[in-house]
C-alpha cells in the first residue's frame, strides 16, 4: 500500500489531494491561557510545558492575527515560495476564551489571502456548548480539525504529567466533535518513564478506534524551563534511542487505520532548550529511518489493524 511516496497517509498527501497543490500550516499564537495554569485546573501546566507552551515556533503574540499570518508566509516562503495556507491556533489552549474573542480571531484567520482552512489545538475540557457551536458553524465555512492534546490513555501517567482530565473527557469530547462533523485530530507522546512498550502501543490501539481523522506521534521531550526537566534531573529515567523510536513508530502506523490521517511522526524541539533526546535534533533522519524500517518490514499503514 503507497500514499505517493509513503507507505502511509500523510498530512502532505491528504492535503494535496484536497486543494489540489501543496498547503502549509502557518503557525500562530492567539494570545490565549491554559486552565491548567491559570489556575482553574492546576498552575503550573502539564510537566513537559514550558512556559512558551508548544509555540516556540510560532509567531509573537504581541502581532496581530494578520500581521503574524503575514510575517509566517514570509518566514516560509523560502521553502515553499507559493501554496495553500491552514492558519493554525497551535499555543496553549486554542478554545479557551469567550464565544466573541474565539470568533473574532479565528475570522481574521480565515479572512486572510490564500488561507483556506483552520486548524485549532485545545484541551477536552475546554469544549464547551457554545464553543462547539461555534465550531460547528466555522466547519461549514471552511475546512476545519481541532486537535486534542491526549498523550495517553493510562492513568498513572496522567497524574504524573498533570494532564488535568480523565480519559472519559477525551471520550466526550471526541463524539460532540464527531457528531458536528468536526475533524479531530489526537496527540500521543511516546517514552513516558513509567510507560513500557506495550502501554505506549495500547494508547495506539485506543485511539485508532476512536474515530479521531487524525494522528500526531511526538517523542518525550526534556526541555529547559519545564518541571520535567527539573525531575530528570533529580531523578534520570530511561530515554528512547532513536532505534527504539522508530521500529515503535513503525508498530503504530501498523495498527492504524488505513483512513486515518498522520499529521506527525516525530517532533521539532528547540536546539537551545532541548535537554534529551538529542538525536531528535535530525528530524530527517529520523523520518527516513522510519520510510526504511516500513520498506524492510514491507510493511504499511493498516498492515495490524483491528476493530475492538
């Protein structure tokens, strides 16, 4: 089985098979906060947060929506000098503020030139009614997906990261979305210290029977500035090599469903604050030692997959 190239169904492929040419994720901060440091849930974030959130990538949230949209196109332009853009709400949690806030920004995104989809990170729990109703109406304008910040399905993990909700709220969350046509798109993070191989590829198996449109695989990271890397310090847990890494990846897309969408396989962490795993520093390499694993295992997305 071949998507293009791959032996998966990739973001790049998906994307290109639906506008017709290649689309580009313009990553954005929309100024927002997070429950889960502001208070509501807990205060500091989740363990691996920095204070940056997942935005070290994105633009400052001093510049207005356009002026960030603007200042992405051209940061990108040299890789990519014409194609399709999904304005991307990617810092902190994307659903949490007042109906009229969410509104008026994710409509400047979309009003931008050349932008013609939306895609939001949040939380579960920052789903409320009127937020999916606003969702709702937004799918209708544009082509739409809301990522879900997972990460996994086991409980003596959720308490050491903080995650701050139970896996029942990404189960609820997931059918509002679905039953509003919404596109979902699920995070997992892989090398927990107190995950073992089989625990990592069960929260695979979970969520490849969720009914989430997509998947977003990520290496642990041990970054400057985070709570985590105050642990690691005091107490080193095991890292993944970039081996063990792989051949996981390559189980995963085994168990997934051929319709599923991969969004991600590997992250991009930031040289200057990235403690471990250094080797995630060669995001190509990692990803062609995954293209060569899926090719000597003839293997491809699909290949394991079952129905529970």
């Amino acid at each position: 089985m071949f998507w293009g190239d791959k032996r998966y169904r990739s973001l790049n492929y998906e994307l290109r098979n639906i506008f017709g040419t290649k689309t580009i994720k313009l990553s954005l901060d929309g100024g927002f906060t997070c429950p889960n440091r502001d208070g509501t849930v807990g205060n500091r974030g989740c363990i691996f947060c920095g204070e940056e959130g997942a935005g070290e990538f994105t633009s400052s949230k001093k510049l207005s929506i356009k002026e960030q949209i603007e200042s992405q196109k051209e940061f990108l332009s040299k890789k990519w000098p014409k194609g399709k853009y999904i304005a991307y709400f990617q810092n902190f949690t994307n659903t949490y503020s007042t109906y009229e806030d969410l509104n008026r920004k994710y409509m400047d995104a979309i009003s931008q030139d050349g932008v013609v989809g939306l895609a939001i990170a949040t939380r579960p729990d920052c789903l409320l009614e009127e937020v999916l109703n606003l969702l709702e109406k937004f799918n209708e304008k544009v082509f739409l997906w809301v990522e879900l910040g997972l990460q996994t399905i086991h409980s003596k993990t959720t308490k050491f990261i903080r995650r701050g909700y139970e896996l029942d709220c990404y189960e609820r969350a997931i059918t509002e979305l679905n039953r509003r046509n919404i596109k979902v798109v699920t995070h997992l993070i892989f090398g927990f210290s107190n995950e073992n191989r089989e625990d990592m590829l069960n929260s695979v198996k979970y969520i490849a029977n969720t009914n989430t449109w997509g998947v977003k695989f990520h290496n642990l990271y041990v970054q400057k500035g985070t709570d985590l890397c105050d642990y690691y310090v005091k107490n080193p847990f095991y890292i993944l090599s970039q081996d063990e890494y792989i051949s996981l990846v390559v189980d995963s897309i085994e168990l997934l469903p051929q319709n599923m969408v991969i969004h991600r396989l590997t992250g991009d962490g930031k040289k200057e604050l990235l403690i471990e795993p250094r080797w995630t520093l060669n995001k190509l390499k990692v990803l062609s030692g995954i293209d060569k694993e899926l090719k000597e295992r003839n293997t491809y997305q699909g290949k394991r997959f079952k129905l529970f």
